[in-house]
C-alpha cells in the first residue's frame, strides 16, 4: 500500500464501529444477589435445553471452545454471553429467536463480528449470539443487475461472487472480513457511494426473522415500516438473514490515488482542510470517492476515481491547485478486483476463507459535517491546533479520516431523509476519529484524547447539531445521545414505534436499542 499510516486506517476500517462505567461495563464484575443468580441459571439452562431440542448445538461457558467464540473483534471491550449458535437457516434462526423470547433472554445477531462497540455479542452480558456465518449462499443474477445473499457472507467473498458472476458490483466499504449483515445494517459507506448510495441504498427486499419467531419479507410494498427500520437500525428489530440488493456493472478503469502533505502549522493544514472542504461542497464529481487521512506528522488526500485517467485529471487539479504541491504523488489505475485487493490492503484477500481474521484494541467516535453548516475557519484552526498539540503528544496510535460524502451529484444525499432509519442525507464529510493500542492494555486516557478532538470542532460550533454515523458505534454513547446523533428526532419517533409494533418485549436488545433510554 501508500504507506505506514494507510495500511494502519485500512485495517482499522475492518471494525464496523458517555461515563467511563460503560465502556468497561463488560469487564467489571458486579456482585448479583443469590436471588438473581438463581434467576440467570434457571434462564440459562432453560435456554440451553430448548436450543438442543432445536439441534442448535449451544455453546455455553462451560464448552472447551466458549472463549474463542465470543472474543470481541475490539479487544477492549469483554463480554459473557448466555450462549452462542451457529443456525444453518432462517428456521434456525427463528427457532433460537424463540427460545430465547421464552426464556427471557436477549437476542444479539453476529455477522462478521466487528461491530465497534461488540453489539455482536450484545453489547452487554447475558444474551444469546445467534451468529450468522453459515448464511453465505449467493445467487447473482446479472442480466436484472441483482443478487441475493445470506447476511453471514462477508463483504470480499460478496465482492468476488458479484464480480465472477458477470461482472457486478455494489458500494460498500474496504474490509473484506466485515460481515454484510452488519454493514448493510447500519449504512454501508464506501468510496462508490458518491455514485451509487449507501450499501443500505442497494437493498430491495430482505427476509427477517422477528422477535416471536416469524419470519417474513420486508420491502417498500411489504412491510414497509419494517423495511424502513432494517436500513439503518436493524439490530433492534429482528435478524436479516437474507438481503436482495440492486447490483452495478463494475468500472473497468478505477485509479488509485494518493497525495501527501507536509503542512508545517496548525494554521497551514486548516486552510488545506478548508480548501478540500469547498472544493468537496462544490465541485466533487460523483465519480470520485475521496478522503483527508490524518495522524500524528501525516496529511494526505486519498481515495478513487471511477473513469478514465483524463478525466481524473481535470476533476483533482483544482484541489491540488488550492491544497497546494504536495510532498508525494501516487496514482494507479486498477481493474475492479484490483482495486478491491489494493484497498483491503494487510485486511487480507478477499477470500475471507484463506486467512484468519484480526482485531484490535480500539476506541472511536464518528462526526457528521453537514452541507448547511460547514466547519468554521475558527473550528478548523481549533481542530488542528489540537492535532499539532496533544494529538504528536498521544500514548497510542490514531488517524482520523474525513470521507467525502456529499456535494455535487452525491447519490447518498439525492436519498430523501425520511426514506430510511439513516436519515442523514445532507452530510458533506464524515469524521472517523480511530484510537489503538494494538495488542497492548488500551491507555487510561486514550478515550479523552478522541473525546478532545471531537471536542475542540464542537466548541467552536456550540448552536451547531451533528451527526453521527452508526457504523462507527460509539458505546460511550447513552442510548438517548445515540439516537438522537445516528437517527434524528424524527426517524427516531417513528423507530419507536415501529418498535413497540414488532418486538414490545424488547427481545433484540443491547444498550443503545432503540426502545432503551
């Protein structure tokens, strides 16, 4: 790849993703009344006899593999599940669904597992993980540009079966592990996005299993509310097992670029900020899929241009123009498989079954720009004055990213805001702002340090509300803060009560569901 500093945000681009007490809430140990032990273990057992009734196969802590099955792909975070089961189908599905609403025990569905904040194992202790990996079937039908798919397929196998069944494609994002289901669930972003929408964009119809166990299709003529709810929130209204998505032709030409930077001051690298910025409101074509990375001495512009080199060309020779000459300059042009591998990067092959999954030991946060309300000079000079102090200064490793989603032509912004549950559609950049400690105890501070980012833009701005991106899921987050920065006031009234309709007893639950508070 690029770089040190590239293959770092890649690999932390394979996550998906309040007090201090929550985020360590899976790793203190409470002290239960006898009483409400009693109640745990008859529930557990309870559960546990009615999965093997169901030839579901429980693993429990008491199995010699429970530990690897229920490690967090953000090691920071420590949760115990009741139990974990791995179905083979939607009847599978529904049938631990159901044994678990009788039981009183929360669901969580897993996917590829790389949720930020370990929503695949709860989010919390005491639930059951129904995880998804054995729905992988794919059929892909390349004359009506559409494909159907289990949601326990990660996003690189997706990719080569769209790809090697007449050459198809979908906007999606870079990790080739990340589990569709997930992904799919929360937004989806990738760089195609500005061309063709959010991988939730994609969706037509989708099989879910509910909470008493039914299971049922959801699209724009059925079950509409439910089809609203599954693009943007569909952890806290049942499980996907099935998703039918419109499919593109994939681009023969897809370049590859880098530009680094050496901005000397805080107040150098605002103005190239603020330059980007303006150029991205106003004259981004769709066709490219740009973004600042930023950390600790590194400044570049990076992304992809779907077309020809010419007319790459002419769409970033004027940023180049106003960011000024950069220090370094790389641009590549690959065929679509190629692009994909290159953008994975040390993620691995696209091939998920060649080579183990890896994790990390991270915190982040995620920050929506929108197109009315930019940043301010004075917010940007804060933001990198932060940077050029504190942030040379940090005992881990961070980067933030700054994806272009917006401006001219934006497929993702040309979706109406009440269409789904990701209701903001009029974002120009979002923020990922990506804390890690690799395999080492995750610093004391190191949650201060992003909340100090965050904070030094939002100080500036104090009448302005942004957004937050759930896909980036941050557990310091009270369910209360989370829906009003993932969803909004308004797609977050109608989620409740799409809630109350089709899982009162609040079986999917986790600790920023919609329904808690």
């Amino acid at each position: 790849m690029f770089g040190t500093a590239l293959a770092i945000l890649l690999a932390a681009n394979c996550a998906l993703a309040g007090s201090a007490a929550m985020h360590l809430a899976g790793q203190i140990s409470s002290n239960p009344s006898n009483t409400s032990n009693a109640l745990a273990s008859s529930s557990s057992s309870s559960l546990s006899s009615c999965l093997s009734s169901a030839g579901l196969s429980p693993i429990t802590s008491s199995s010699s593999s429970y530990a690897a099955d229920v490690v967090a792909y953000n090691h920071r975070l420590k949760f115990k599940p009741v139990s974990v089961v791995y179905p083979t189908n939607a009847a599978g599905v529904a049938s631990a669904v159901k044994c678990a609403a009788s039981a009183g025990v929360k669901v969580a569905a897993r996917s590829g597992g790389h949720s930020y904040a370990a929503n695949g194992l709860g989010g919390q202790d005491g639930s059951l993980v129904v995880d998804l990996k054995h729905l992988h079937s794919i059929k892909v039908t390349a004359s009506s540009q559409k494909a159907t798919f289990g949601t326990g397929i990660r996003l690189g196998d997706l990719a080569l079966a769209l790809y090697n069944n007449g050459g198809q494609a979908m906007a999606h994002g870079t990790c080739p592990y990340v589990g569709t289901g997930g992904h799919l669930a929360c937004g989806g972003f990738g760089f195609p996005s500005r061309q063709w929408g959010l991988a939730l964009d994609a969706v037509t119809s989708a099989e879910v299993v509910l909470a008493n166990g039914t299971i049922v299709k959801a699209s724009s003529n059925t079950n509409p509310d439910l089809f609203f709810a599954i693009r943007g929130a569909a952890p806290s209204f049942g499980i996907v097992t099935q998703l039918t998505v419109k499919t593109q032709p994939a681009p023969s030409s897809n370049i590859l670029f880098e530009y680094t930077f050496n901005p000397a001051t805080a107040s150098a690298a605002a103005k190239m900020f603020a330059a980007y910025q303006t150029w991205g409101a106003n004259t981004a074509p769709p066709q490219i899929g740009i973004h600042i990375e930023l950390d600790a001495g590194y400044f570049a512009l990076s992304g992809v241009y779907y077309g020809s080199k010419s007319a790459f060309t002419s769409a970033i020779t004027p940023l180049l123009n106003a960011m000024g000459k950069p220090a370094s300059t790389s641009v590549k042009t690959y065929d679509w498989i190629g692009i994909l591998t290159q953008l994975a990067g040390s993620d691995g092959p696209l091939n998920t079954s060649t080579k183990a999954d890896e994790s990390d030991t991270f915190y982040a946060k995620s920050l929506m720009v929108a197109e009315d309300a930019l940043l301010t000079d004075a917010a940007l000079l804060n933001f990198m004055t932060y940077l050029y102090g504190p942030g040379v200064k940090a005992d881990s490793s961070w980067f933030i990213l700054a994806d272009l989603w917006g401006g001219p032509g934006s497929a993702v912004n040309a979706v109406s805001s009440t269409a789904t549950a990701f209701s903001h559609r009029n974002t120009l950049y979002t923020f990922q702002i990506y804390t890690s400690s690799g395999t080492k105890s995750f610093p004391s501070d190191g949650i201060s340090f992003v909340d100090g980012i965050v904070n030094s833009i939002t100080e500036k701005m104090p009448s302005t509300s942004f957004g937050a991106y759930n896909c980036y899921v941050d557990p310091a987050l009270t369910a209360s803060q989370a829906h009003t920065q993932y969803y909004g006031s308004t797609a977050t009234t109608k989620l409740n009560s799409i809630k109350a309709a089709v899982d009162p007893k609040h079986v999917f639950s986790f600790p920023q569901a919609i329904g808690q508070s």
